[in-house]
C-alpha cells in the first residue's frame, strides 16, 4: 500500500506543466537509455516544464532518485532512491505513488502542491519492456499523455519480423529477409542455418531489441551458426538479412497525423558495420550530415520515411535507417525506431539539428506532440447508445 500518492491527478491552475522523464530499463539498451536521459534531461526547458526524473533498474524497480544527473554520468542506478509506482488519478491524470516506507521527496513537488502529479511522461526507454508497448500500456492505463508511439505503433517498431512483414505487404523496398526461432537454434544450430537461402555476407539480428545488440554480420556457414547463436540469447525470434553493399543513410521524423522529415545523413562506420562498438564507442565513426546524395534521393528517403511511419501507426518521433545500395541506387528501408537514441552522438536530435530546430526546442515540440495525441483520443466515446446513434 502506498504510503502517499499526490493528489487525485490533474494540473493546479497555473503550475507548469509537470514531465517525468523516465530512464533505465530492463533491457540490453539501459546504459544506452542512461545516457540518452542524461542529454534529455540537460536540455529540457526548465522554464516552461518541471521534470520528474524517474529510474528503472535493471531489476524493474521504478525510483526518484536523489542525484539523478550524478547517477546517469556515472552510468549506475542506486538502490537508495525511492520506489515509486505511476498510477491513475482518482479524478483523472497520473499520480506517482511512494510504494514503500519512504513518502515522496520534496524535489518531486517543488511548489508543495500535488507532489505525486504526472502531467506528460517522456519514455527514454530503448529496448523491450520499454519500447516495445509495455510501458505505453501502462502509461495509456494511468491515463497520462506521453512521447512517441502508442502501444501498437511502439510494438511495431520494436518487432523487426513484423515490421519488415507490414513494409512489404504496402510496398516499401527492403532487402530480404527470412525469420527463425530460438526453439529452432536450440533444437539444431546447424539445420536451422541450413534453411536459409539468402546467400553470404547476411546479418543475424534478434528481432526485438536495437542499439545494434546482439547483431552479427556472417560471411560463411560457421558465422551464420554462431550469429544465429547470439541472437537467440537475446529474443525467441531472430532475423535473418541479406547483406547490401550501400551507404547507410538515416532521416528522422516528427509529428503524429501529419509528420514530417529532417534532413538526411549518412554514417560513416569505423568498423565493418554500425555495431554498439561503432555507434557509441569509436570516435572514428562519423556521421554526414546533410548526406552528400542527389536531391532526388533524399526526397525519395525523406518520403519514405514518412510512408514507414504511417505504416506502423507511429507518433510524436522515430529515425528511419535506410540503404542506398551501390550500383543499383536503390534506397532500401532498414528498419524504424521509435525511441531513437537521444545522446550527443545520436543522429535523431543532430539530424533535426540541422533541419532548424535546436535539442531543446525538439523536446518542447515532442512534449507539446504527446498532449496533442492525447487530446485527440480523448475524443473518443466511451460509452455507447443505440438510441442516440438511431438519433
């Protein structure tokens, strides 16, 4: 039992608009959301939004901790702060709700009105459990607004497998790609590899995580067994790629009904793919940005992207990953992400640097975006009469 929630939920007249930032998670990705919510959190506009950071262990403990910015630059989530649970307001709205012997901090509240109020929530969440719909069910459940992608748009993007299915049935190019099961790769590593057909080099993806974890590029039959291997440690689906010989491109979209997309950049990789080394750890990887590519390829990239994000049901942002394949000049979709990665070196707030709107201009518009989408549901009936609808 909770021993203080706040109030029943709903914003005092005047008081600035209360955001959660929450962070962490139990995925492979939560030290990449560590840092995503370090650049997050040091680029919100304080003056127009109080900020509620909230951590989650590895082991699902949600917390407020005390030093939230000295924990995200070390890397590490203490035990010391207080449990909390989000939960829905007795008169609508979010409230956050100590659940164990210690009441809320004051920092929650800084005005001593509604400690517990939860007026938007901002998921930097990368990874299952997080961005996979989970936490978005949760979130629709407490009734609140929040950024990105609602429970289906967020499945969609986390599921490679399904995704990839929904790109080809509206027609979207994408390389081929076939689907295993960790049963499978258990059951025999060697048969399993021996059913694809997709020829060498391929990449083995788990279907269900990003932040390139997991993923290997195989170029002969061994590769392909210990890729499949690695990425059943990760997800009971895997993925199974061609490889193409291309650049890789990326664009970033913002909006909900009618979204829009950045510029477009290219990666540049130090190693012979963007793995985690490369994305994050080997200053010789570097992004261009805008891409050097004709303008009739970044228009066809640009709406596509945008054709990608309507597809799945996405909302308020994700980074499209494409392909421009050598020789051909055929711009292939790689994939979507729905919470792409939000720190210094991330391409989704550099690429829409440089389209004209600065990181903390982004966060506002995101923040602004999920109040918009949940006002928009909120004009759903839901309640039903046959006789008024006769009427």
């Amino acid at each position: 039992m909770a021993e203080y929630c706040g109030d029943d939920g709903g914003m005092p007249m005047g008081a600035k608009p209360r955001v959660a930032v929450i962070f962490g998670g139990r995925s492979g990705e939560h030290e990449v959301s560590l840092m995503s919510a370090a650049a997050v959190l040091g680029n919100i506009d304080r003056d127009r939004f109080e900020v509620v950071p909230v951590g989650i262990t590895k082991e699902g403990r949600w917390l407020l901790t005390a030093d939230p910015m000295r924990e995200l630059a070390e890397g590490v989530l203490r035990e010391g702060g207080t449990p909390v649970a989000l939960l829905r307001g007795a008169g609508g709205g979010a409230v956050l709700c100590a659940t164990g012997p210690k009441s809320l901090p004051a920092t929650v509240g800084s005005t001593g009105e509604a400690a517990g109020r939860v007026d938007v929530v901002f998921p930097v969440l990368h990874g299952p459990l997080g961005e996979d719909g989970t936490v978005q069910g949760l979130l629709e459940l407490a009734g609140v607004p929040y950024v990105g992608s609602g429970v289906l748009g967020s499945a969609l993007g986390m599921d490679k497998v399904a995704q990839k299915g929904l790109f080809e049935r509206h027609g979207i190019p994408g390389a081929r790609w076939c689907a295993l099961r960790r049963r499978d790769v258990e059951r025999d590593a060697e048969a399993a590899a021996a059913a694809e057909s997709l020829g060498y080099p391929c990449f083995v993806k788990p279907a269900n995580l990003g932040s390139s974890v997991g993923i290997t590029k195989a170029h002969d039959r061994a590769g392909l067994v210990a890729g499949l291997r690695l990425a059943a440690r990760y997800d009971r689906k895997i993925l199974v790629e061609e490889g193409i010989d291309g650049r890789e491109l990326e664009c970033s979209v913002l909006g909900n009904d009618d979204p829009r997309a950045s510029v477009v950049g290219e990666i540049l990789t130090a190693r012979e793919f963007y793995d985690y080394e490369a994305k994050y750890l080997d200053p010789r990887s570097q992004a261009v940005i805008p891409a050097d590519i004709p303008a009739e390829v970044s228009d066809r990239v640009r709406n596509l992207a945008v054709m990608a994000f309507k597809v799945l049901d996405a909302a308020g942002m994700a980074r499209v990953d494409f392909f421009l394949e050598r020789g051909s000049g055929r711009v292939l979709v790689n994939e979507l992400n729905t919470i792409p990665g939000f720190t210094p070196i991330s391409m989704y707030p550099m690429l829409w640097a440089a389209s004209g709107v600065s990181f903390g201009e982004l966060i506002s518009r995101l923040i602004e975006l999920a109040i918009e989408r949940h006002a928009d549901q909120a004009r759903n009936e839901v309640s039903y009469s046959a006789r008024r609808d006769v009427d």
